[in-house]
C-alpha cells in the first residue's frame, strides 16, 4: 500500500540498499531540500521501507526518481501514476516507461549511466600532478561560473549554494575561467558525492582540462571517505572515457523523458 513518509531514518535505510542507483536521493534527505519532496512509499507491512517513488518540485517543473529493487515496484507505480503532477523530467528503469506511457504522453531525453569511483588511486596520481592553473572556486568566482555554464553548458541544473560547499574546482587561463568541475550532491553525514556541472568552454575542449579540475575534485572527496559517484549520457564517449581514466566503473544503465498528461 502506498503511504507517504518524512521519516528520515527509514528513508537512510533504504537508500544504503543500494547507495549509487539512490545518490540523489541520500542528497534530498538534507534540511534544505527535503521541504520539496515528497517520499511515496510501500511498506509491504513491514517496518521497514520496500520500494519508493521521490517527487521533487523545488525546480520550476518538477522531477520524479523512479528506481525500484524488486518485482513489487511497478506495482507501487501503477498505485502512484495518477498521483504525479500534469508534468514532470523522470528518472526511470526501462522496464517502468509502459506504466508512465498509459496517462502521459512521452519525450524521450536519452539514455544516462551511473558511475561509481572504484580506483581512488588512479584519480590521486592524475590530482598530484602541479597544476598551478587549476583553484578552488569560491563565491567570488559565481558570475564568471554562470558566464561559463550559459556558454558551454546552459542546460545545467546549478545554484550558489552548490558553491558553498566549496567542492568546485576551475581552470584558468590568462585569468578566464575555462572549466569546471563540481558537485550537485555533497554529504558528510551521509558519505556521499555526486558530482555534477562539468564543464569546459568550447574554445579549450579536447586539452585535458575536464580531467584535470575533475581529478583534482575527485582526489579530495576520495581522500575524504566518500562514496563519488555521477550520472552521464550514455552516447557521451568522451566523458566516460575521462571517468573511467579517473577511476570509475559503470554500475547501472536508466533513462530520462519528459511526461506530460496525454
């Protein structure tokens, strides 16, 4: 049966089932954006939580996570589907695209992996390499990262308080931010890193350069402790090979649309 759910712990739970494929969602259980969530869950009369559904509306259209563990989970959906909103970007399994397709009409956005960091050594040797262009950004540096990401990435998702973290490092040259690598998901509290807005301007690509503010991004999170992971477009051949230079593996494979009522 489908309930809705703010409990915190049982939620934590959950998501160590399988920590990669649930990154973002260990990321909403912080204070600042777990007010726009919306947790629907299916207990299966158990304590603990079986499958889950996250609502995220604190963008201008909301987003909807729908990654399930077991047979149980296109059941949960069938329960939930009338329940989300007009329209909504998905994240989803593919198994689950027929149960979204019989109210909304579909988009398709693409095909994404998820990468775990498993050779934390590798991304060490490439960071310690001297790059006295590469610097931690600050939030001095906010202008001159919008100025880069509406030219080179200006579908990104990003706000300020992602700098805050400080875990945003840049390349410079003659003083012009020309890349950037950072996080959209960063918890001591719950040991994980997601990263997110890479980014190098057109004019410098194919030079190295998103390995190297990456690697320096992912040598400090690694030293850390935490579980660093990302999503990536599964055409995108140039940034999986960068990933997987750096140490990462791929560990699951979903896709992204945009449904809206039919």
């Amino acid at each position: 049966m489908l309930v809705f759910t703010v409990n915190k712990k049982h939620l934590e739970r959950h998501f160590q089932k399988d920590p990669v494929l649930f990154g973002y969602h260990q990321g909403d259980l912080d204070d600042f954006y777990f007010p726009d969530c919306q947790w629907a869950a299916d207990y299966h009369q158990r304590a603990r939580i079986e499958e889950l559904i996250l609502i995220y509306s604190g963008l201008k259209t909301a987003t909807v996570l729908a990654f399930g563990l077991t047979d149980r989970f296109e059941e949960l959906l069938k329960e939930a589907v009338e329940l989300l909103p007009k329209e909504f970007y998905c994240h989803f399994l593919k198994n689950c695209r027929n149960v979204f397709r019989q109210l909304y009409d579909e988009k398709p956005l693409g095909k994404f992996l998820k990468m775990k960091l498993v050779n934390r050594q590798r991304c060490r040797i490439i960071a310690g390499d001297k790059n006295d262009d590469i610097a931690r950004l600050q939030l001095s540096h906010y202008q001159q990262l919008l100025e880069l990401y509406n030219q080179a990435y200006p579908d990104n998702y990003f706000n300020n308080r992602m700098l805050e973290t400080g875990k945003y490092f840049g390349c410079f040259i003659e003083d012009r931010l020309v890349a950037v690598a950072g996080v959209h998901v960063y918890s001591k509290k719950y040991k994980i890193a997601m990263l997110g807005n890479i980014a190098t301007s057109e004019k410098f690509r194919n030079k190295g350069l998103a390995t190297k503010v990456t690697a320096a991004l992912v040598g400090e999170l690694a030293s850390e402790g935490l579980l660093v992971a990302l999503n990536v477009k599964s055409d995108n051949k140039a940034a999986i090979k960068c990933y997987a230079n750096l140490g990462f593996e791929k560990t699951h494979e979903y896709e992204e649309s945009f449904f809206s009522l039919a």
